[in-house]
C-alpha cells in the first residue's frame, strides 16, 4: 500500500509539473522566438565568449555587450537592406497604381498571344491589392512582435552569457539521462544549431548573389533588388529561387528579349539550381553535414511553429525526435526492461 501511495504521490505531483509548464507555454507562447534565439546565438557564442573571458581575462558583462553589437548589426543589417530595396518600390506601387494596372495588363496581353494562358486580369490584381493594403495592420502588428522579441532576445541572451557555465551545471544534473546520452543531446543540439543558424542564411547569401549576378549579366533591371529577394526566395522549401527566376524568365519572352530570357533559364537551371548543392557538399560539410530531407521538413514543421526562427528550430525538432528515440534505446534497453510477463522464481 506504501508503495501505490508513493506512485499516486509521484503521478499527480508530475501532473502538476506538466499543468503548470502548459499554462506557462500557453501564455508565454508569443516570446517563445525570442528565447528560441537567444539559445541560438548562446550556443554560437559560447566558446569564443568563454576564451575571450576565462583565458584573455576580458569582462563578462562588457563582452556579453560586444556580442549583442556585433548581432544586432548582423541581424538588422538585412532587415536594412529590405527596408532600402523594397520600400521604395512600394510607395511607387501604392503612389501610381494605374501604372502597375497598365503594365500588368500589357504583360499578361504578350503572354496570352504566346500561349493562350491568361495570367493577369484587372479585376485579379485590383482585389491582390487590396489584400495587401488590407494585411498592412498585420504587418506592423507582427514588426512590433518581432522587436519585442528582438529586445527579449538580447536580455536573456547577456545573462546567459555571463552566468553560462552555471547554468550549464544545473541543466546537466536536472536533466534524468545518463551522461553518456546528455553528451549526444548536447553534441547533437549543437551541431544542429551551428549547421542550420550559419548554414542557412550563408546559403541564402550565395543564392542571392549568384542570382543578382546572372540577373545582371542578362539584363534584369534593379538586379540587387531581385538577387536580395531570391536569396530571401531560397529560404523557402521545395519551390526556392524558381519563384523569382521562373517569372523573370518569362517576363524577357514577354517583353521579346527572347535570347536574354533563354540564357537567364539556362544559367537558372545549370547554375542557380545547382549552387545550393555544391555549397552543402563544400562549405556546409565543414560546418555540419545535415541531411537535407531533415531540413526540408524541418523548416516546413518550423515555419508553422516559430515563425521565421522555425528555419533553425524546426530542423533541430526532427533532430531531436530521432535523437530522442536513440536515447530511449539506450536508456531502456531489454536488460533493463522488466517484461510484461516476468515470472518469479
């Protein structure tokens, strides 16, 4: 009887734990990329942070300073080259939209003479830009969340850089694993997050500077503007950059540059398509040789989930469920599991 006590006791005081963790969850959900982002940027810091400040002797506090410098302009960096790049361009389309219309139906004219497929019509692109004008609360609704967790971000992350090692001890005796396995959780994690928070946005950047290139070599007006949306495109699963070049293309047959629309498909198809490839078997081998099946549906499962931190975080969720079943294995194996029909002897 003492011991079905005990198990009750144990049972509703992990039902507590798990209630209370719920309703945090739930509550905190909103703030949940911002803590997400300060694990990120802990993790890549971590080891220059503790040489700098164990072996060269500089100050906790002032270097945890430097390193959230050093990312604030790393992050908003392209958030300022967005701001530059496309806001100009909106205030153009907003200003003058009758000359979006007239294009727009030019355009959709050559492409239904060539192929008797009509794209565009007035009432379609009409309606497109309502939504847009519409989702215009929502964007600066979801700019105001991205700053508070920015802020978020940048405070827990100096604090997790100045009493790191202390928190590194306590997760360690808190989490119930054997050590070997809290060494793959770690080992895991950690190459996870390196591969996918640099490897990523590295891959978006050649992407995007490949693709202002050959947009530049072919005659693309506002080349930068569309090599930053492509790298941005490259982001996206399964359709990536075609969602920039493949219209591109077919704007320079629209517009009778068929050779320039022949070599940009061309140079899309060899080399753009292609780069992605050569980088993750090149510079991202170096950095963390993730399987890109893992990525794909990493990013798919994490963009639902986290938002544009779901890139990095949604990768490391598959990781970690197989990772998890590993350890389960190790954790209980047959020696260690009693079987359902044990018979004493």
């Amino acid at each position: 009887m003492t011991g079905f006590n005990n198990r009750l006791r144990q049972i509703m005081l992990l039902a507590l734990i798990i209630l209370i963790g719920v309703l945090m969850l739930k509550h905190f959900y909103v703030f949940l990329p911002g803590v997400l982002g300060a694990i990120t940027l802990y993790i890549l810091s971590r080891k220059s942070y503790l040489k700098l400040t164990e072996k060269r002797k500089w100050s906790p506090g002032w270097t945890a300073l430097l390193y959230i410098l050093a990312y604030t302009i790393l992050i908003c960096l392209p958030v300022y080259l967005a701001v530059v790049l496309v806001t100009p361009k909106l205030v153009a389309l907003f200003n003058n939209p009758v000359q979006l219309l007239v294009a727009v139906k030019s355009f959709s004219q050559k492409i239904q003479e060539a192929t008797g497929i009509e794209f565009f019509n007035t009432e379609a692109l009409k309606n497109a830009t309502k939504q847009i004008a519409g989702s215009l609360p929502l964007f600066l609704s979801g700019t105001a969340n991205f700053i508070t967790n920015l802020i978020l971000m940048f405070f827990v992350l100096y604090y997790m850089l100045v009493h790191g090692i202390e928190m590194e001890k306590y997760l360690n005796d808190f989490i119930p694993l054997k050590e070997k396995n809290r060494a793959m959780l770690s080992a895991e994690t950690d190459i996870m997050i390196r591969a996918n928070a640099i490897g990523i946005p590295l891959l978006a950047l050649i992407q995007g500077l490949v693709g202002a290139l050959g947009y530049a070599i072919f005659g693309v007006g506002d080349f930068a503007l569309w090599g930053f949306l492509t790298g941005v495109a490259s982001l996206i699963p399964i359709i990536g950059t075609g969602l920039i070049w493949v219209p591109l293309t077919v704007y320079l047959f629209a517009i009778d540059h068929v050779w320039q629309g022949v070599g940009l498909g061309i140079y899309s198809l060899v080399v753009l398509t292609n780069i992605d490839y050569v980088a993750r078997i090149t510079v991202l081998r170096k950095i963390g040789n993730v399987h890109p099946v893992i990525t794909i549906f990493g990013v798919i499962v994490g963009l639902s989930m986290f938002g544009f931190l779901g890139l990095v975080f949604g990768p490391l969720l598959i990781t970690y469920f197989i990772v998890l079943i590993r350890i389960y294995r190790n954790e209980f194996n047959a020696e260690s599991i009693i079987p359902l029909h044990h018979k004493s002897e």
